[in-house]
C-alpha cells in the first residue's frame, strides 16, 4: 500500500541550499513530490540534489537571486510553460541581517534584508498565484520565527520583516477562504542551521534540533488533506 502523503504533488522550495530547506527537500522526495529548489548557490543546490536523489526522488534546480528585479516573474513564467500549477509553495529563503540597536543599522543592510524575507514573498506570490489556484489543493507555506512576536531587542530587520511577512501571509489567506489554496505560517522553532550559529556563535550545536527533525509539520501543511488555512504552526 502506498503511504506517501505527497505523491503527484509538485512542491517549490526556496533557500533549499542548506538547512531546514534542504531538509525539507529530502523529505517531501521521501514523501513522493516533485521538486523545483531555488537558491541562489549551485553547489548549495547541487549537495541538496544529492540527497533528493538518495531519497528516490527527482528536482529542477533554480539558481536564482529572488531580489533580483524580475526573478520570480521568470519563475513563474517558467513553471507555468512547463507545468501549468504549482501544488505546493514553501517560502522558506531568508537572511539574519545584523544582531545591532536599531538606530545603529545600515540602511544598506536593512533594505538587503527587507527585500529578500518579506518583498521577495511578496513577488513570488504575485507570481505564483494563478498557478497555486490551477492546483486542485494548492498550499503556501511561509516560514517565520517567534522573533516576529517577542520583539527582541537588536534583532531589527530580521524581526520587522518575519512581523511583515506573517501579517502579509494572513491577508493572502483571507482574501482565498473561498478557493482550494490553504495559507499557513509555519515556524520551525530553534534548529541546527548557518542562521541559528550567526545569531548565536558561542552555543553547541549538538544541543540544538537538527533540521530534519522539524519535517512533519511541513508535510502536514503541504498534504491536499490539510484543512487548516490562515494558520500559525509551531513544528515544536
């Protein structure tokens, strides 16, 4: 009996070159998806083929910088030429920025930062949407961190822009309550990734989850059985 809970599905990950996005990646493959990985590294892209292919399963991988004027309309355009829908959406691609006050921060960085976590979402579901709505159970996942709510002193840009993208990924799923695309927001907890040693250098990271363990809720999320819309998860 087959019990892959994502078999036939075509799922699009971004920042799939490391961490919890190639974890994911390996698990949706196990799970029975097909893959689209956005990451701006190839050989990032390339090590994280290598375990979907391990995993018995296939990917297209997108070497793309989606801050880039123009990148997810290409995306978008490319998927639509050669699949018509998109089943699954794991906006995951983020960047940690500075741990500073923040009337200290670059305004270079902020804008950097800004662009990449929450206005890339944004473009990507401007593009992405007449496809996800081709799906017959099209989900969108968003990946945030509690940071967005505890407001943590230095934690500027990274914290305004996961605020940003929570309250933009709950506007999308109310404006869709009457369609078959579910929008949730899904965060990972604390878990063994570049970001978490960025943010935090002097912790063991054998004390931390390792990404792998965090899956299940994204599975859940991505499954056409989910019934949850304008959520927001916590993996652990």
């Amino acid at each position: 009996m087959n019990t892959r809970l994502l078999d036939g599905r075509l799922a699009l990950i971004t920042g799939a070159s490391r961490g919890i996005g190639a974890a994911v990646a390996e698990r949706f493959a196990r799970e029975g998806a097909e893959l689209v990985l956005v990451a701006r590294t190839v050989g990032g892209l390339e090590e994280t083929d290598d375990r979907v292919r391990e995993a018995g399963g296939k990917a297209t991988l997108v070497p793309l910088d989606l801050t880039e004027e123009g990148a997810a309309d290409r995306l978008g355009l490319s998927l639509a030429q050669r699949w018509g829908r998109l089943d699954v959406l794991v906006a995951n691609a983020a960047m940690l920025g500075a741990l500073t006050p923040l009337a200290h921060y670059e305004p270079a960085l902020w804008d950097k930062v800004i662009a990449l976590n929450l206005t890339a979402n944004w473009r990507l579901v401007r593009s992405l949407d007449p496809l996800l709505r081709a799906s017959s159970a099209g989900r969108a996942i968003f990946v945030t961190s509690a940071i967005a709510d505890s407001a943590k002193a230095y934690w500027g840009a990274y914290a305004v822009s996961k605020a940003g993208l929570e309250a933009m990924a709950r506007v999308y799923a109310n404006e869709l309550r009457k369609t078959n695309l579910k929008v949730n927001i899904l965060d990972p907890g604390v878990a063994r990734t570049r970001m978490r040693a960025e943010a935090f250098p002097g912790e063991d990271p054998d004390t931390q989850t390792p990404p792998e363990a965090v899956t299940d809720a994204f599975v859940e999320l991505a499954s056409s059985d989910c019934t949850k819309s304008g959520e927001t998860l916590r993996a652990q």
